[in-house]
C-alpha cells in the first residue's frame, strides 16, 4: 500500500472546512453558508438541525457539488471526501463519485422521481451509470435491492410507475435508488418529514439496519428533535449559515448551551411531559439580504442578548470535551486577543 | 330557530357525531356509472363538551380531515347525524345552515394557500362580518377587525397590507382572526402548524390557548402530529381508515393505549425527552389499505401484531373499556 493510501484510509470520510456558499440576488453575493466546518466518519450519524432557512439544504448541495449554476457557488473552504479535494474534480470525475460513493436522499419523494420512467429503468440507470453490468444483472439487481428497503412484490413493482406507489413506498424507492452502488456516505435531506409517524419510523429502521451493515457514514438533516435523539450520533445546530452548536447527541440533549438551541427544545411539545406553556422565539430567521455581518445573528432574537452581541461575532470552540458553542454567554466564544478589529 | 327551545334536554355537549359516514363515488366506464366509493369516513361517534379541545389523530388519509369537513357541512355526509348545541344540522339548508356556520368556523393548514392575495388583511378579516352584518357601520367594522388583529398578535398597519407581506407564522394568525370574527362557539383547527417551523408552530400553539379561554372556545383539534394533539387537546380520537379506534383523556392515550393501533402509533412518535432510555418500538408492517377497498372486520386487522382469525370477519363497535376510555377492538370485549 503506498503512502497516499495509508493516509487516505485514515482520513475522516467527510471533512468540511471553512465552507462558505454565496447566492447572487441582484448581483449582489450573499452567504447562505458562512464558515461552516465538520466531519463525518465512518459508520456515524450527523445530523444537522436548524429552522427553514438556516442554510442545511444548500450545505449539503455544496458537498455534493449541485447548487444551482450560475446563482450559488462556493466562495470559500474545502470539501474533503475520503482524504480527496473535491472541489477542483471536473464534471466527469464528480459524475464517477456523485451516486456511487456519495449519495443523496432529497426530501420529496414526489417529485424527485422521473413520472415518466418506471421505477426499475430508474434504479438501472444508476446502476449502468457505475458499473458494467447486462441489461438482466441490473434487472435483478434492482428487483434485489427493492426487497432489501421492504418493498413488497418487488418483481412486480419494479415495472411500475412512481405515480402508482404510496408516499412512504417511494421514499423506500429513493433509498434503494441511493443504496444501489453501496455508497460510502449518504447524505439524507429531512427523508421523513413528508411522511407519516409510522412509516418514518420504519424509514428510520431502514436507514439504520443499512448503515450497520455497510459502515456507512450518514448526514441526516433535519428540523424533527425526536429524529436527531434517536438516530444521530453527533448533532450540528445551525442558524442563518452558520453552526451555533456542535457536540455528540446526548450532551446536546443534557446540558444544551446555546440559547438558540434551548429555546428550540422548549418550543417542542412533548409526549412524556405536560407543558402548560410552549417556549417561542421571537421574530424569524433574517433573510439573507439582510443580515447581521458582524455580531452574533441570533442577537436580535436571543432572550439573553446583551450589547455586545451585535458587536462581536462569537466563536465556535470547545467549551466542554467535545462540546463546541459559538456564543459569547461562553468566554470560550470570544475572540482572541489581537484578533479583535 | 333559537337553541332554547329545548332547554329540557340540553346536554354539555356541543357537539355529537354519531355514525357519522361520508362515501365519495369512484365514477368510471362508458356512462360514468358509479363503479365503487371511497370510505374516507366510514362511521365516525364522538362528542365534544363546551369548553373541550377534542383532538383527532391520526395518518394521512385516515379520513380527520373529511370528518371536520363533514361537520362544518362543505360536504353533505352520506349517512350519520352530526348534533351541534342540541340542533341536529346533518341535513339543514339555506338559512338555517348559513345561521349555523356563524358558530362553527375553520382555520385551514395551509396558511399561503387560504388567504386571498388580492385582498388587504382588513378585508379578509372582516368578510365574514360583512356578510352575517350587512347593515353594521363601516367605521365599527374596522375597529373590531383592528381589536381581532391587536387580538391575535399582529401590529394594526396589517390592516392595510397583503397576505404575502407576512411570514407563514403570521399568516396563519390572519387565518385565525377571520375564524374568531363572528365569535363562533366551535373552532374546527385542521393541522393549523403542520406549515410552521418549531418556534413558529409553538406561538401559534400558544396563542390558540389564550385564545380559547378567552373567547370560552370549543376546539376540534386536527392534527397528525401525536406531541402537538396530545398537548393541545383534553381528549384525544384516534382515527385509522375513516374509523374511530379509540377515544380517551390525553393522559389514558399516551400511558395506557389499549387498541394496538394506538400503541404503534405512540411508539413509532421519535421523542427527545427520554433520552438514552430505549423504547419498545412497534414498527408497523406495509401500508394503510387504500379506502376505496378497506378490509373486512376490523380495518387494522391487516397490519395489526395483535390480529386473530375473527379479526377479519367481525367489525368491532367503539366501547367503554375503561371509564371514559372507548375502544373499538375485540380483544376488549
């Protein structure tokens, strides 16, 4: 084995570092991603919460080298995937990875599945796309992998058409779809939340049993608290682009420390307990147009904003082993001196 | 007609449905013939006190939607009898229907689709008032609009604008304010925060709460969201392919679920406030049957882990299990 490969082997599957994504309105360039870093290793969970508009959906479009073109481009940062730059890979080279060992489950099944094809022309296509195989192996394969996300009489639904199958059985077909090349990342877009507790539950099997089995390592984003409890490993917290919180699952739901993420907690109703009253926050995510450049971008709706929140941009840094905040409630969160100005 | 005539055997409910069924036809072949019906509801009991949020649960396609629907008569249900305030209104027309629908209002879930965008807020909010009180003074309708919307949390120069102006959390406020303009006694809230974000979805919540002691409100609760349902209403319907399977008090839903299909659906709900103890979980097998066919016997009886051989053959009625816990299913007979 040579050096690079030693050294690929070792490397987290996914590092993000310093990514920072812009949309152009009006010509203008605007971060919807600003300065976002994190890992995914193997065989682990990581799951990304915010409300709409917190910048989730982009970060992964930008891993995956699919924002729009023209409108969104990575400013800054790198995108490692198993030791290796993405970002300089040409379309070609992107199209060899992209599905086969990264891949991408979107959120609405509906529409993210040709209606014109039927589901198993679907499946092959990505399987021909990959590898060398007759027209009967993909055939097989697909009617294979149908069975394996649950998908009843899957020799006879894989000549049918999306439009003929149920919500939830068209998330399985997603799934299949993302699986068929045993990819070693998937990067899941709130899978679940078009679809009913039930299945979301066996969706959330699904998934895992899959990971267990093939090391997978898994981004699940999400706005759903109960999903990221049971399922995720580590959790991000991000508002307006940027990550507030970062730490494993169960300090985040131990000892919570940003405010952003606490009075997230408390806005949820809760099945175990009785709350008389429901947590809110005020106003709403600033939209990109107008957002704070410096300072904290929660300040405006933080119950515990103090002055100096919109004059100095906390830092995300370890407050706790393993435990990363970016709030100035936190003098681990303050800038270093001489950095200031 | 008044509601005192009578008094004698008025009840606490304000609402009873009974057997409530609503059948739509599937029309096909040559002539359009009627081929089959879709069961959306298919004999739907329960009751609602003055003053009780009743909560219906349950999944997409169980039929809560059609039965709100059905109460509020936007549809004419196929069979059943729906009682509001001791009147039987399933099958009232014309005036006396328009009369009713001043008591019973709606807030819909999608708040970006049930706001006119061509019309100013003031205008939405008062439409209603507009057109129960034809005679009322334009100067007086403007300042009860301008208290409803001071009411439901949003600044007065909303008056003036349009629905597009404002976000998902305050649309659904307008929403609000146009359901409390003629004072109703009945609010029928179908997944009013099912659009909404988790900060925006809890003042809605929230407000919906003040609102109902304020205004001595009766809701009925849609929702698919078990967490949301279970801390919004007092009671709680479980409704599984347009059928009640169980109804109780929150607490006897959530600690002590006695039909299976209500077990399931508590244990597939992912919550966060356990966290570390494992649970039990039911992962149901396959999908709800499409109601266009439903089972015979019980309509569960396809996926449910508990299910016998009779559970095909016989229908099981909604009963008192427990004290004020009803469930339809033979295990409990």
């Amino acid at each position: 084995m040579s050096k690079s490969e030693q050294s690929k082997a070792k490397a987290p599957l996914l590092e993000v570092k310093g990514l920072e994504t812009s949309f152009s309105i009006e010509g203008k360039d605007y971060n919807a991603v600003d300065g976002v870093s994190f890992t995914v290793d193997r065989g682990k969970v990581v799951g990304i919460v915010g409300e709409s508009g917190c910048g989730k959906s982009v970060m992964s479009l930008s891993v995956m080298q699919l924002l729009p073109k023209g409108i969104g481009k990575i400013r800054n940062g790198e995108v490692l995937f198993d030791g290796e730059e993405i970002q300089s890979f040409n379309e070609k080279q992107m199209n060899q990875i992209r599905g086969k060992d990264m891949a991408m489950i979107f959120q609405e099944p509906m529409t993210s599945l040709n209606p014109v094809f039927t589901i198993g022309y679907q499946i092959e296509e990505v399987l021909h796309n990959h590898f060398k195989l007759s027209k009967k192996e993909a055939r097989n394969k697909s009617v294979q992998l149908l069975s394996a996300v649950g998908i009843p009489r899957a020799a006879k639904i894989v000549d049918e058409y999306p439009h003929q199958l149920s919500g939830g059985m068209r998330q399985r077909v997603m799934i299949a779809m993302a699986i068929a090349c045993q990819p070693k990342l998937l990067i899941a877009d709130e899978p679940t939340t078009a679809l009913d507790v039930t299945v979301q539950a066996q969706i959330l099997e699904l998934l895992k049993d899959i990971q267990t089995k093939n090391d997978m390592g898994i981004v699940l984003i999400t706005h759903d608290l109960g999903v990221v409890a049971e399922s995720c490993d580590e959790v991000i917290v991000m508002y307006a682009g940027k990550i507030v919180e970062k730490t494993d699952v169960e300090s985040l739901f131990t000892k919570p420390k940003h405010p952003y993420t606490k009075l997230m907690m408390g806005s949820i109703p809760r099945l175990e307990e009785d709350t008389e009253k429901l947590e809110t926050i005020k106003g709403i995510v600033p939209s990109l147009t107008k957002m704070p450049q410096v300072g904290c971008r929660f300040a405006n709706r933080c119950p515990k904003a103090m002055p100096e929140c919109t004059e100095i941009t906390p830092q995300l840094e370890e407050n706790e082993q393993g435990h990363e905040v970016a709030c100035l409630l936190y003098e681990t969160s303050h800038p270093k001196e001489g950095v200031l100005g | 007609m008044s509601i005192t005539e009578n008094k004698s055997t008025k009840t606490q409910n304000l609402l009873e449905v009974k057997d409530l069924k609503m059948h739509f036809p599937v029309k096909g072949g040559f002539f359009r013939r009627t081929i089959g019906n879709v069961k959306a509801v298919d004999g739907v009991t329960f009751d609602i006190k003055k003053g009780e949020t009743l909560g219906l649960v349950g999944e997409s396609g169980c039929g809560k939607s059609t039965t709100g629907r059905s109460i509020l008569r936007l549809l004419n249900p196929s069979a059943g009898s729906v009682i509001f305030d001791d009147q039987d209104i399933t099958n009232v027309n014309g005036k006396k229907l328009r009369d009713i629908r001043k008591d019973i209002q709606m807030v819909f879930q999608d708040p970006y689709a049930s706001l006119n965008p061509m019309q100013m807020v003031g205008n939405i909010v008062s439409e209603p008032i507009k057109n129960y009180y034809k005679n009322k003074k334009e100067e007086e309708m403007k300042e009860e609009v301008m208290e409803l919307l001071n009411k439901v949390g949003l600044p007065e120069d909303a008056y003036y604008k349009y629905a597009h102006e404002f976000s998902g959390g305050q649309r659904q406020r307008i929403g609000i304010a146009r359901a409390l303009a003629l004072r109703p006694k009945l609010i029928i809230a179908d997944e009013p925060v099912s659009a909404l974000d988790v900060s925006v979805q809890s003042q809605v919540l929230n407000l919906l709460n003040e609102l109902q002691d304020e205004f001595d409100l009766t809701y009925l609760f849609i929702a698919h969201d078990l967490s949301v349902v279970k801390h919004m209403s007092d009671r709680i319907g479980v409704m599984y392919l347009g059928n009640v399977v169980e109804v109780a008090d929150k607490h006897s839903i959530y600690k002590d679920p006695l039909h299976p299909y209500t077990q399931a659906l508590i244990s597939a709900v992912p919550d966060a406030s356990n966290f570390g103890q494992k649970r039990e979980r039911i992962v149901l097998q396959g999908d709800v049957p499409s109601p266009e066919n439903p089972p015979s016997g019980c309509p569960f009886h396809t996926r449910c882990p508990k299910a016998m051989d009779k559970c095909s053959s016989i229908k099981p009625q909604l009963k008192e299990v427990k004290p004020g816990q009803h469930v339809a299913c033979i295990l409990y007979d």
